[in-house]
C-alpha cells in the first residue's frame, strides 16, 4: 500500500509541476485582449485550450498533495484546497468560454466580445 501511495503523490507533484510549466508558457508573448486577437489565429484558441489543461493538471496536483497531506492540515488546509481548487474551476469555465465560444462570436458580434473581454 506504501508504494502505491508513494506513486500518486509523485504523480500529483509530477502533475502539479507541469501545470505551473504551462502557466509559465502560456504567458510568453501572450496577445492582446481584443477582438483582433480572436480572428488573427489559432493562438488564443491553442493558449486558452494549453490553461484547460493546466487547471485540470492543477486540480489533480492538488488533490494528490492535500490527501497526502490532510492530517497534518487539519480544517484550516481544507478550507485553503477547496478555495484553492474552486479558483481552478472558474479559471477553467472562463477558458473554456474563451476557448470555444468567444472565437466564434468574434466576426459575427464583436462588440459581445468586447464586452466580455472588458469584463474579465
């Protein structure tokens, strides 16, 4: 059982590195927030897919150092990965809208774009 626990929380840091990895990347020459930025190309589509990824490996990640962790936490570090993990989880509904809805809205209603974007 030992082992097997070893190996989820190597993965979970293995998985946690890699988000913060992408986190990093994404941020490299990271495009304007407007409309433009949407019908140029695929970059805010591969970018906002690239965070997806990176809240999910986050989420994971998380989940696998808390449970190794959780005894030593107590309800305070409980309270701190939940509120840790619910930000993941609205980063990655908003990512998901700038993902797949945003680029199709982009040349039909920009000003709906525009108004998301200024509100984000």
């Amino acid at each position: 059982m030992t082992d097997t626990t070893a190996k989820l929380t190597r993965a979970a840091g293995i998985a946690t590195a890699i988000a913060g990895a992408i986190f990093v990347a994404v941020q490299i020459k990271h495009p304007a927030f407007n409309v433009q930025a949407f019908t140029d190309g695929p970059s805010w589509h591969v970018r906002s897919i690239a965070k997806l990824v990176m809240a999910a490996l986050a989420i994971a990640g998380l989940t696998g150092i808390y449970l190794h962790q959780r005894r030593q936490l107590g309800k305070l570090g409980l309270v701190g990965y939940v509120t840790f993990v619910v930000g993941y989880v609205l980063m990655a509904s908003v990512e998901w809208i700038a993902a797949f809805v945003l680029p199709s809205e982009a040349p039909h209603s920009p000003g709906y774009v525009n108004d998301v974007l200024r509100a984000s």
